[in-house]
C-alpha cells in the first residue's frame, strides 16, 4: 500500500508537522513514512509517533504527498536523488525558503507543487502557515493540502514572492517571541518571583494578546492603548522600549531573516 505522506527528513519542524497530523487524527500514523540521516533519528520518530520510516529516501518518497523537510542546502542533493521515485501524480511540498516552485517542478521531474513555510507550533496545533500552490495542482490537489496543513493551526495562501515575508512574520517569529517571554521571565525573576511561574505567566500574557488581535478586531495600536493608563505604570515600559529603539529593531530583525533567505 503506497502511503498518504513520505517526509524526507523528520528534523525540528518535520517531526513539529508529523506531530501535528497525527495529534489530531487526519491521518494514521500507518499513512505517513518519514527518512532521516541517521537511525537514531528515525527510531526516535518511530517510538514516538508511531509513523513507518526508513533511511532510504526513495522509499519515503514512494507515497501520494512527499514532503521535503532537509535543509536548503540539502537540495542539490536530494531532490535529483528521489526525482527516479516520485509516483507521477504526486504531489511534492516544500518547506524550504530559497527553493521555488519552477526549481522543484523542473529539478524533481513533476507537475504538481506546493510550497509551504510552516512553523513549529505546528506541534501543538497552533501552527501558522502560508501555502504557494503551483498552476498544475488541481483544486483537489490544494484541498488535500489544506487538510493537512489545517489539522496542525491556521493557513492562507500568498503569492510565491511574499514566502520570505510569510517565513519572517511566522516561519522564524516563535524564535523571536520566545526571546521576549525568556527577557520578560527574566524581569520577573529579578523581583523575586519563581522562574517557572514567570514562564507561565509571561507565555500566557503572549498567547492571550495574541488572541486579542486575532479576535477583538482591533488594531494592534488600539489595544496597547487600553492597557496603558494614563500616568500609569505601563506607559512607562512602552517608552522604555520605544527609547531601546524596539519596533526598529523587530523590524531590522525580521528584515534579515529575509535578506538571509534571498541570499539561500
Ligand atoms: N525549524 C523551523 O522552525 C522551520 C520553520 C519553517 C521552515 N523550516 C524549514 O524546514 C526544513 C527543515 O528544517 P529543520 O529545522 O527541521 O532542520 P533539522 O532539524 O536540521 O532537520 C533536518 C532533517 O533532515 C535530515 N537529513 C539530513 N540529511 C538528509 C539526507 N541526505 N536525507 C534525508 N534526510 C536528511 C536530518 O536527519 P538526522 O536527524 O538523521 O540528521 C533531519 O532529520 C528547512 O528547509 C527549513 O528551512 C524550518
């Protein structure tokens, strides 16, 4: 029986993906097959989810929906190397940055491609993802995407040239928000409270906000007004971090993520 969905490679954000699925039961784990470089990595992959693997790539990519889940630079190598096992309708899904949808198509020998640019929230389904669908995938094709990317958080699609974009404000942002709980915690710790209990509140401040935005409606400006009193106690963070050059820096750092990956 071919398999709903090879992943070549089940590193950080391959195994946050295959969490993901199979957390929330879109597949079995018996649909999915994973290769990786090494037979720790796979064994691991195995005992905790329970999916088929292997350290033969071409055999991973053997299934309906083969996801490329190496590093960018691995490419070269292994797209050409699996290209002999593709089954001719499949659908091939890369989450690479730097790699486009003409590169696949033509590197790998098939039609139907979609990239995707996930993140690691995916593990508890949370994740964030944009999805690039090339002209040759049908809309069945897109939908049996979707499924999957769906079971593991939210998705919308963008035009090729905003992946970069997508990847800064996404793919690479957990980085960036668990630096500020971790600075936030830090604050905390030094009036005294328990490092542990500063995670939680920090992390809980982060996912509530979060969810402020996505709910309320209301502009992100409008909200950090609500929570400022006037001669009160937050006013005084915000232009703390205002005079640390905040938004300057967010801005610079998510800008280098996308130099980084145009230069991939
Ligand atoms: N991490 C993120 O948050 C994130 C977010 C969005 C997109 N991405 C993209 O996702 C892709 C994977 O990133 P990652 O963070 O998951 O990297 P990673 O943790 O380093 O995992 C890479 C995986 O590739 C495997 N591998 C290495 N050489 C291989 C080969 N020749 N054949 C088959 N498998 C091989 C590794 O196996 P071993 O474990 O055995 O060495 C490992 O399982 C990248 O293209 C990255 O840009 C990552």
């Amino acid at each position: 029986m071919m398999h709903k969905i090879g992943f070549i490679g089940c590193g950080n954000m391959g195994r946050a993906i295959i969490k993901g699925i199979v957390t929330s039961g879109v597949c079995e784990p018996g649909d999915i097959i994973a290769s990786a470089h090494t037979q720790a990595t796979i064994d691991a992959a195995h005992e905790q989810f329970g999916i088929d693997v292997t350290l033969d790539n071409t055999q991973a990519a053997s299934a309906e929906i083969v996801v490329l889940a190496v590093k960018p630079y691995m490419f070269d190598e292994v797209v050409p190397q699996i290209a002999p096992a593709l089954p001719e309708d499949v659908i091939l899904v890369s989450i690479a940055p730097a790699k486009t949808l003409a590169w696949l198509s033509e590197t790998a020998g098939v039609a139907k491609v979609v990239r995707l640019m996930p993140n690691t929230p995916a593990a508890v389904g949370e994740g964030m993802t944009s999805v690039v669908p090339n002209d040759a995938c049908t809309q069945e094709d897109v939908d049996r995407v979707l499924a999957i990317v769906n079971s593991f958080g939210k998705s919308e699609f963008i035009p090729e040239k905003l992946i970069d974009a997508g990847s800064a404000v996404a793919g690479c942002a957990p980085a960036f928000f668990y630096m500020f709980i971790e600075a936030m915690a830090d604050a905390a710790v030094l009036e005294g409270m328990p490092r542990a209990q500063a995670y939680r509140f920090a992390a809980q401040a982060a996912v509530g906000s979060g969810k402020m935005v996505l709910e309320s409606g209301q502009h992100p400006g409008a909200l950090k007004d609500a929570v400022c009193s006037p001669g009160g106690t937050t006013i005084e963070g915000v232009r703390t971090l205002e005079e640390m050059g905040m938004r300057g820096a967010v801005i610079d750092a998510l800008m280098a993520t996308v130099d980084k990956a145009q230069s991939l």
